[in-house]
C-alpha cells in the first residue's frame, strides 16, 4: 500500500500530507511570485488540499497523484478541485501547458530525475518548479542511502539534478525546522514517527540527519 494513503497520513492537519502544511506552499509561492491566473500542475498531489488552496488564492490548479484511492477522497474532500489519477513520469499533458509545477513531499518517493524532465516538458519558457522535499544535512557513514525507498539527496544533489533537468536561478532554503515540528507532533501523536514511516527504513535514514527545503528555479528560455 502506497504509505500515504494510510488512515494516519490522511489525518494530517488540512488535509497537507508533509511537513509545513499549506504554510509551506505558500512560502514558496512568495518565492516564485506567479502571476495571477497562473496555470500550476500539482504533481502528487495527495487528497488535493494545496490544489484547492491554489484555487482559492486565484490560481488555475490541476492535481495529478498515482494513488486512486487519494483521488477518489479526494474528489470528495474537495470537491472543487480538478484532480487525476497519472503517473509523475508520464502525465497526459500536451508540452507548455503550464506556467508552474509544484511537488510537495512527492519527488523523494519518485524517480526524482524522470519526474524532473517531465516538468521541464510541462512548463513553458521561463516557468517554474516549486518544491518542498526532503533532504540530507549529514552523509551517514554506514548506511548508503541509495538502499532507501524515500529518495534522500544532499543539497548539492540536489542541485546538480535540478540543473541536468534544465533549470537555473535555483534558490534553495532550509526550512528544517517544519520537519522537526513535524516529527514532535507525530511522536506526541502516534508515539513514535516509525507509525508513519517504515521502521526499518526510519532506523537507517535518521542517521543522515534528514532536513527539510524549499526550492524555486526557473526553465531555460
């Protein structure tokens, strides 16, 4: 089972499956400073809450997430956001459909770079990609990450596979600190953060020191 579609993900506050909630969406949209009207793909999306955000603040949004069982509660969540079942790496878009994507929590547990072309695809000249991930503050000695489900990259990584992909005038800013609140919550809640992450898993990626960023960057004209 797709581990965001567990009962205690879709519990989260409003709806917004990751750290920061909706706060976090709309720190980076100050960063990205998007038009009003701006045409943004939602890619994994969840139940939809920042789509239905999107649309509020005048944006026209459109989330894609690969869990049906997301969508459909999604559909009814919110019932006045555009949303769809499509694979991150293939979406039925036609090229430069789109001013901005955005990807909240949703890259790390995707094929990040084939993701990433994807968007580059999507967007028109000069649009941008929005994102708020995980990442590692410490390379851990004796666990390779590469052995992980969740995709954990150093900031430079990062980085560099954004600039592969095709953008540029990257801004990259720790926001660790919503993780950390994040992770108190979810031991204060559910006991241990092992309830909401793979236990063999959680026991080896915390020994990386993960963080948490926002990031903005722009496609090549």
């Amino acid at each position: 089972m797709n581990k965001y579609e567990s009962n205690t993900w879709m519990q989260m506050p409003q709806g917004a499956m990751r750290p920061g909630g909706l706060q976090l969406t709309g720190q980076l949209l100050e960063l990205a400073a998007l038009e009003n009207r701006a045409r943004i793909l939602d890619i994994g999306c969840g139940l939809g809450s920042t789509v239905s955000e999107l649309n509020k603040l005048g944006f026209q949004a459109i989330g894609v997430d690969s869990s049906q069982k997301l969508i459909e509660k999604g559909r009814i969540k919110y019932p006045d956001a555009y949303l769809q079942v499509a694979d991150g790496t293939e979406l039925p878009f036609d090229a430069g459909s789109f001013d901005a994507v955005i990807c909240e929590c949703s890259l790390s547990v995707m094929p990040a770079q084939h993701v990433l072309e994807e968007c580059n695809r999507l967007l028109i000249s000069g649009g941008k990609v929005l994102i708020s991930d995980l990442y590692v503050r410490r390379k851990p000695q004796t666990t390779r990450l590469d052995t992980l489900d969740v995709s954990l990259m150093m900031q430079d990584q990062w980085v560099e596979l954004l600039k592969q992909c095709g953008f540029s005038g990257i801004q990259f800013i720790d926001c660790s600190k919503a993780f950390t609140e994040f992770a108190i919550r979810a031991i204060w809640e559910y006991g241990s953060l092992e309830n909401l992450f793979d236990c063999k898993q959680w026991r080896h990626a915390k020994f990386a020191k993960p963080g948490y960023f926002l990031s903005v960057s722009t496609k090549g004209v």
